[in-house]
C-alpha cells in the first residue's frame, strides 16, 4: 500500500491521506491537481523517514530534480505509456537510479 504525504498532521507537518497532494508537474492524468513544491520531498523524507513517491508529470526531463529534492520513487505513467517503445523508455529512467545517493 502507498501512502502519499499532506501537509497539517504529525506535530503540524503532514496528513497521510489517500488523496495525496498533487502533481509535480503538469499532468494529463491530474489535470486539476494542485502543484507540490520539490522542498515537500526532502522534509517528508526526513521528517517521516519513509520513502517519498513522486507523481504526476514525471518526465525523463524532470526526473533529476525530483531525485535531488528528495523523491525515492517516481510514479511515471503518461510518459511512458505514450513512449513509442515502452521498454527503452522504462530503461532510461535506470540510470539515476543506480549508485550512491545522499
């Protein structure tokens, strides 16, 4: 099960709520989701200390910065469902994942 974070609850930082808080970035499948600020991920990582899961509008364009502000996992859907090749797509996204992070 995956929990996304909102902010007002634990000492007055998040509620974990199923609803979440939005997109990173313009989305096709949240059109109407408010925007979440790359500062949540690093405060929700370590405030929490639980893996943070990034969604909506993850592009291969974007991806370094989410990983940088904190993100440990990204849900990516229309950027590789519309991909020509799913595969390589999928395998592009690998990279930043691997080695060392702080």
């Amino acid at each position: 099960m995956l929990l996304e974070v909102k902010k007002q609850s634990l000492r007055g930082l998040y509620a974990i709520t199923p609803d979440g808080v939005g997109a990173v970035s313009p989305s096709p499948t949240k059109p109407l989701a408010a925007r979440t600020p790359l500062s949540r991920f690093g405060r929700c990582r370590n405030d929490l200390g639980v893996p943070v899961c990034a969604i909506g509008g993850i592009t291969l364009d974007n991806e370094p910065a989410l990983l940088s502000a904190g993100a440990d996992l990204l849900a990516v859907i229309t950027d590789l469902l519309e991909a020509s090749d799913i595969e390589s797509r999928a395998l592009a996204f690998q990279p930043l994942f691997e080695g060392e992070r702080a």
